[in-house]
C-alpha cells in the first residue's frame, strides 16, 4: 500500500523551478526558475535564449507539473 503526499500546485511549480537543467547554448548548469523553453522543447539561459522562447514563470503556470514521475511522492509505510 502507498501513501501519496498532496501538496499545492504552487509548491509543485516551485519544487520543478528548483531542478537543475543544463542550457542547450552553453551547457552551463541552471535552477529551470532560471531559465527559457524553446521552441523545441529544449532550456537556455539568460545569454543564450532569444525573443521567441518562454520564461520559466510563462511556462510552468500552463504546464501540469504535478504529472512529471519526479514530482510524484510515493511513501510505503513499514
């Protein structure tokens, strides 16, 4: 038996904001609070993105973060 851990969309959208991403420009490593969607799914940083790529604060409100495997909390009790 699980037990699984609910917790607020905003503290599921701040949990994402604090993984860490590589830019696609630099591969220099970023939080992806820190960083743009292309349009290929890919992140860049600050000095590498462009004008048609998104923010993290633009995407992550219309992206359902509480779906990503890494988001999910599974406990199994003992």
């Amino acid at each position: 038996m699980s037990v699984r851990i609910i917790i607020s969309t905003e503290e599921t959208r701040l949990k994402f904001g604090q993984r860490i991403q590589r830019c696609y420009g630099c591969f220099v490593a970023f939080y992806m609070k820190d960083m743009w969607l292309g349009e290929d799914a890919t992140y860049y940083c600050e000095h590498c993105k462009d004008d048609t790529m998104f923010h993290f604060e633009q995407f992550s409100r219309v992206l359902d973060v509480s779906k990503l495997p890494s988001l999910q909390t599974d406990k199994e009790p003992h």
